[in-house]
C-alpha cells in the first residue's frame, strides 16, 4: 500500500496524477494545504496499521515537530520519501528520505511534478514517454512562471482547465488521456472555453487593481489586496502593472491564506514570508493568515485608500510634457513633476525633491503617496481653481509647451 500527501494546486495534482499511473489502486491520495498537512500527517504516522505502507510527501513541507517524527519513523525501518522544490524546504536534504531540488543539475527550475516523474522512472515504478513528458513540462513551466516567459499559453491553459473543471472532474479527464498516451492537445471546446476564462481573470484583475492599498512593511513597499481567485495570474499582472510596488499580497480571508508575488530580482518574496511562518519560491509564496498577520495585512489595508491608477487616456498630461507633469492620489494631493535639465527632475507638493531622471521621480511618488498620473480634465479643473485660467486657456498652453518642447528635441 502506498500512501500520497501532496498540495492541491495544479503540481500537487500533477503527483497525485504520477501516482496513480505509477501505483494504481494501490494509491491512496491526500490532497492538503499548508493548514491541515501536519495534522494529516501526524494522524497518519501515529497509526500503527500504516507501519508497512509507503509514505510520499510531496510539494508541500511539514513543520519541525512532525519532520522529527518522519526522522524517527524512516530510523525504525520504516519508508518515507519527501520529494519538494521550494527553497525553504532545502533543510530536508539533510535526511536521506528528503529529496528537495529547486533547480536540476542543467539549471532549470524543477517543480515536485518534475522531481516526482523523474524520482518514479529512475525507481522503475513508472515507464517514460511522450504524453508524460508533455504535461510534466506543461506543469512545470506553470508552476514556476515560465510560461510566461516562453510565451507557452498551453501551460497556463492546462490550469485554467483545472479551474474550469474542479480538481475531480480535472483528475478524471486527465488520467484517461495520460493513459490513452496521445499527444497531449486540447479539444476545440477547451479552447472556446480558455477564450472565455481569460475575459473573465482579466476583468476580475481590473477590478482588483482599483481596490488595491499600498504600505509599507519592514523595508518593503507592499501592495494589498484582497482576492479569493486566479491569485497566481493576479499577483502577477498587479506586480507588472505596478512596477513601483516590491510585491503584492493577496489575502485571503476565507481560506486564511496569504499569497506573495513579485517581478524583482533583488526582492525574495520566501524569505518575506518565511518571517510569517510560511514559505515557498523567491518571487512566489505565501503564508497562514492568524491573528498578528491578520492585524499586519488585512487589518491595515481596511483602513487605507486605494492606489490612484494611471490616467491612460490623456492627450495633454503625459510624460511628454516635461515643463509639468501632474500626478495624485485618492487623499486629493497633488505632485508636480518638472523637467530643469539633463540632469535633475523636481516633485513640488509642499517642499521640492529633486532626482536624476523622470523615472526616479516617479516611482518616489508612486511609493511614498500611492499618486498616479492624473487626468486630464481633473489637472484642468486644478488649475482653473489654483490660477483663475478658462479650461480652453489651459489646454492651448499645455498644446503650446508640448509643441515647443518637440521642436526642441527635434
């Protein structure tokens, strides 16, 4: 008998999946979080009639308590094989039965998919072929985000698949395609579907966008939101729509879980969460959600105002207009940005800073007042009160600098 703990999300399935093919009816299969994956487990090796089955732990680490009883249970001659790619998991390589490889030895990033088909085949429980190592780099590529750098949308379209379906329906159908081993392709009907998933992820990131806080945590400019859904695709495209924010947290509330992207080289979003009891990859990760997490993230966005978004209409108040450009936030202050030469930029608000480029001044504005560029009939309506000027007077001198300005760079 052969006894599977592994996460719910698309690379746990992925092993669940391995399991089945590698070890049939013989497999019984867990599918946990981080919540409830210790006291699973505990439950499991305190049970004396489980002394002979064979224990996998897959894409998901326990806690110190419960990796000492693995220890003690793996010493009196009992099986345990804990195979993971986080790198907070590392520790468990001190262990003989802890397999834990963020990248293989070529340097790619591995998931628990990969480690676990490779780990199976190498074992002999489990045959290579083309179907397998189709969808084990499928689910690779997604699960370490780089199908979004290979552009592979089939990657991220076997997990809208798995959102669309549910994990049950998901598992069934692709347990009769791996084992039918036809190439790995979607239906037309999955792809009318995918269409129809995608319109629906990128309304939903709108919407989260505009109720999206920012603060700062420790040395960190965060953003908060609060978002049950497509949290991998979200904290994604939040991080690069807001390139000023060091990451994005998502909360949440009803599964008390706090997720972490990042698009920053310097930022390691594991060793952010690693502070709050949880863990993961250094631009993915997240945490539990108790008491002093709940007052640190969900507590303190409730009482901040949104981050004023980018005007992105605006035929007069753009980053072309160097003799003045308007930004604000939600608290109705406003920023002034002026170009004096080649090397200075200045934010007037109530006292001048001054930076080396545009792109400096910017993103201090965006991080110390969560401002956005303004609109242009908001600037308009700022100017006619702060200067007695017509709204036509206005625009023909932003018209009339514009103009000036091209001639000068041209």
């Amino acid at each position: 008998m052969v006894k599977l703990f592994t996460d719910s999300d698309l690379d746990g399935i992925g092993c669940g999946l391995l399991a089945k093919l590698a070890f049939g009816d013989n497999v019984d299969i867990s599918y946990c979080s981080y919540r409830n994956l210790n006291e699973r487990v505990r439950q499991f090796i305190e049970n004396s009639q489980h002394d002979e089955v064979h224990l996998y732990i897959t894409d998901l680490a326990v806690n110190e308590e419960i990796e000492k009883k693995l220890a003690k249970r793996f010493q009196a001659g009992k099986h345990v094989q804990m195979i993971d790619h986080h790198v907070t998991a590392l520790h468990f390589n001190r262990y003989p039965w802890g397999l834990v490889e963020p990248m293989d030895e070529h340097g790619k990033k591995t998931c628990a998919t990969s480690l676990f088909y490779e780990y199976l085949v190498r074992e002999q429980k489990l045959q290579r072929n083309e179907t397998l190592d189709a969808f084990v780099e499928l689910v690779r590529q997604y699960d370490t985000w780089e199908w979004d750098e290979n552009q592979n949308i089939e990657a991220k379209r076997l997990n809208d698949l798995l959102t669309i379906l549910g994990m049950e329906e998901f598992i069934q159908q692709m347990m009769a395609r791996l084992r039918a081993q036809m190439p790995f392709s979607f239906t037309d009907m999955e792809q009318y579907l995918f269409q129809t998933e995608e319109k629906k992820v990128e309304r939903y990131i709108r919407l989260k966008q505009k109720q999206l806080v920012q603060t700062w945590i420790d040395r960190y400019c965060v953003g908060i939101v609060f978002a049950e859904q497509h949290i991998s695709e979200l904290g994604n495209a939040l991080a690069k729509r807001l390139p000023h924010l060091d990451l994005i947290a998502m909360v949440n509330v009803g599964t008390k879980h706090i997720g972490f992207r990042t698009i920053h080289d310097e930022v390691d979003v594991a060793a952010f969460a690693r502070q709050f009891g949880g863990g993961g990859h250094p631009k993915a990760s997240g945490c539990l959600m108790y008491e002093h997490t709940f007052s640190r993230f969900a507590v303190a966005a409730f009482h901040l105002p949104p981050v004023y978004r980018d005007a992105e209409q605006n035929r007069y108040n753009t980053k072309a207009h160097v003799q003045g450009i308007f930004f604000k936030n939600s608290e109705e202050q406003w920023f002034l940005l002026v170009y004096e030469d080649e090397r200075a930029w200045k934010v007037f608000n109530d006292d001048s800073v001054s930076f080396q480029s545009i792109d400096e001044a910017e993103r201090w504005v965006k991080r110390q007042f969560a401002a956005g560029l303004a609109e242009d009939t908001l600037v308009a309506e700022y100017l006619q009160q702060q200067l007695l000027w017509p709204k036509e007077e206005i625009f023909r001198r932003y018209s009339e600098a514009i103009s000036e300005y091209k001639n000068k760079r041209s």
